[in-house]
C-alpha cells in the first residue's frame, strides 16, 4: 500500500472537493431527490439556489454535487457548468447552451439549426432578437434529449438582461414538463442581483443559506480525511483547532493543509499542540493574506467605520449573535460625523453592504451573526495605519529592495498567541 500523499491531500482556496465534504446534508439530499426526479423524465417544482459567504464552500459544494451525480447516473443525465464570464451576451449564452464551437452569428435575429448534431435532433428556429424565447427554444431542445442540469457558479455577477432570460426560460421551460433544473451559486447579494431581473424568481426557488459549520461537522472536516491516512489527533488538539478556524470552512482547510505538509517533513503519525505552533505563522499568512483583500474591500466602499463599530459590537458584548437593533445602533455609531445625515434607510442600507459583502450574516428572524468571528478582530486591530519594523533573516545583510527580510505591522499577533 502507497503511503498517502500528505502534501496535497487539502487544498484550501481552489473550490475543488475537499478530502471529506462535511455537512451540508440538507443540500445533498434535495439535490438527490431532484437528481431521481430528473431521471424518471418528471418536472422539477423549483430551481435550486445556493447562497453565503465566500469560503464557506459553495464551488466545492457544486463540484462534489456534480461529481456524484455523473458517477451515479452516467450519460443518463446531462449537466453543464457555466459561469457569468462565459455569458456576457446573449450570443454567448446560446453559443454555451448548445455546447457548439462556432458562435451564433451576432448580427443575425434569426437562424435555422437542422440535422442531428448534439442534442438538437430534427429542425428549430433561434429568436436571437427574443433572448427569453431564445433560451426556451434551447433548453427545451436539450432537456428532451436528456434530463438536463444547467449550474452557474458566481451568479451574482450575471448580466441582468441574461440573467432574466435565463430565470423566465426555465421557469416555463418546468412548467411545460421538461426536465429541467437551474441551479445557481452566488454571494449573500444574489438574491437582490436576480432580483434586477425578476423579482419573483428568488421567493419561487429553493434556497440554502451556507454558512460556517456545526462544531461537529468542523471535527470531521479534518479528522475523517487524516485518519485515513493514518493520522491520528493528541485529547483536545482538534477541539483547539476547530475552535481557531470558527469552523469556516476555509481555514479548516488551510488549517488542514499546513499540519499535513508539517507531518509529511517530520514523519510524525500524530498531532500534538507542539505541531500546531509550529504551523500557527504559515496559517496566519494565510489568514491576513485574504484579510487584507476583504479590509480593503470595506474600506474601497466607504465602510471601514461602520464595520470597526460592529466589530466592537460583538467583541465587547462577547456573544456568538447580536440582534439587528443592536447592529443597528452600532452602523449608526459609525456613521456619525460623516457628511451625509444618518437616516433609518441609511443604517439599512448599510446592513445590507455588510451582508453582502460576508462581514455579517444573517442566521434566523432579527439574529445576526459575524461572517467569519477573526475577520472583525483583524479590522478592529489594523483600525490604525500601523508602523512597521524589519524582520532580518538571520544570516543574510538587509538590502535596499527588501527581499532579504520581512516587513511585519508592530500589531502583528504574538508567537504566543494562536488566536485565529
């Protein structure tokens, strides 16, 4: 037997399937059932829509749906995967939707597509100046060959106009009996991004909010995949992890990662806190390295000093949820001395920035609660511009260009301190 291949059994950031898809039952059984529906040629009710902040595994979550659906059903049923960037026009969509490498010509609002190449089999006339009629025409066309799923990752970022054709089409396109499902995948704002192409869409879909994981899910998410290649944990070390990654996804697997590339340098079959300072700093970089993108995301839209006040909020009052008023009160709080005059519709506007940016999320009725808990620690520490000193590599002369040492900010977290 092979021994595993530790260095790349995570792969944090890519959105392919991680070792071990943890949680995220609900999703896979409607899925399923969905799936079984297709198959035995009966219409699917609704569209399916998967919504949440980034990191929280959406992508993987796509590709581990769309993996297990083609081993288990073969060429029975057919499947593509598209992105927005491959549907800028309503060209491209048709171009994407029959899978054909000669583009429909653009200048044209009307073409005949005969003969048995693909799915279209037999005669239909594209409508290129009637984009919902058009997209009709096609998914018809290609659900009565096979049961078809069409998935469309980042679909916050679809062009309205696309966007609009491709909700009406498969709304009618179900509801003659084809089958048909349309699965979509975005941010916590896609829903106001559907939302500028049909307002209906959003509440005749099924929807999952994906959040961080159950402290459960979080264990298994590194503990199943590391058992099976023969690694073990020391009592409490994966409770410790679990509870620095705040069971997000993400840092699960950039937590994962460092400690199996650590275990393939040293051999070591077990898990020990020891192991885990010793990769707290590559496991930091990572962190800060996608919290300085997402800070200067809030800072770019002119939230910076909401969001420190939220983030106050929460770590002051040291509880998990806050309700909106209390978010509320602390936007507001943000918003004093800037220009503008702070109005009830000012403050809401600002919660919804938030949420859609994943600094906040929304769990049940009035209940917030943060994205992901260290991103608030991290905007609230760097809420100054801070002053840096160099660290030298030992052994090599600092140069002008600083490639032989590092720039670290003076209120970079302690070696003694492994908070995440």
């Amino acid at each position: 037997m092979s021994a595993p291949d530790l260095k790349h059994l995570f792969t944090p950031g890519t959105g392919v399937v991680p070792p071990y898809l943890a949680g995220r039952r609900e999703e896979q059984d409607w899925f399923q059932d969905a799936v079984e529906a297709l198959r035995d040629r009966k219409p699917i009710s609704r569209d399916l829509i998967l919504y949440g902040p980034r990191g929280n595994g959406k992508t993987a979550l796509l590709h581990y749906l769309q993996e297990e659906t083609l081993q288990k059903e073969g060429d029975r049923l057919d499947i593509l995967w598209a992105t927005p960037d491959e549907m800028r026009t309503q060209a491209d969509l048709s171009d994407r939707l029959t899978e054909d490498h000669t583009p429909l010509h653009r200048r044209v609002k009307s073409v005949e597509v005969s003969g048995g190449v693909g799915f279209l089999q037999g005669k239909t006339e594209v409508d290129l100046s009637r984009p919902d009629a058009t997209v009709r025409r096609l998914l018809q066309q290609r659900s009565q060959h096979r049961p078809f799923i069409l998935i469309i990752d980042e679909a916050h970022a679809l062009d309205p106009q696309i966007a609009g054709a491709l909700l009406n089409a498969s709304q009618i396109v179900r509801s003659e009996g084809h089958p048909f499902l349309l699965v979509l995948a975005g941010t916590p704002n896609l829903g106001a991004a559907l939302g500028q192409a049909n307002a209906s869409f959003w509440d005749r879909s099924k929807k999952f909010p994906l959040g961080r994981l159950s402290a459960q899910e979080a264990r298994q998410a590194l503990t199943i995949p590391l058992h099976e290649a023969g690694i073990t944990f020391a009592p409490g070390v994966v409770e410790h992890i679990v509870g620095q990654a705040h069971c997000y996804p993400f840092f699960l697997q950039v937590w994962g990662d460092c400690l199996a590339r650590r275990l393939d340098q040293t051999k070591a079959t077990q898990i020990t806190l020891t192991q885990v300072r010793e990769v707290k700093g590559a496991v930091i970089d990572e962190r800060d390295a996608m919290y300085d993108i997402r800070r200067d995301e809030i800072e770019e839209m002119g939230l910076l000093p909401v969001a420190e006040h939220v983030a106050d909020a929460f770590l002051q009052s040291n509880q998990p949820v806050q309700h909106k008023n209390t978010l509320e009160q602390a936007i507001e709080r943000g918003l004093v001395g800037d220009d503008e005059s702070i109005t009830p519709d000012r403050i809401r506007d600002k919660v919804k920035q938030l949420s859609h940016l994943g600094y906040v999320w929304k769990i049940k009725g009035s209940s917030f609660e943060p994205g992901i808990p260290s991103l608030m620690a991290y905007v609230k520490r760097y809420a100054l511009p801070p002053t840096y000193t160099a660290e030298v590599e030992p052994g090599v002369a600092p140069s002008p260009s600083g490639q032989a040492h590092r720039w670290r900010a003076n209120r970079k977290v302690q070696d003694t301190d492994i908070e995440m």
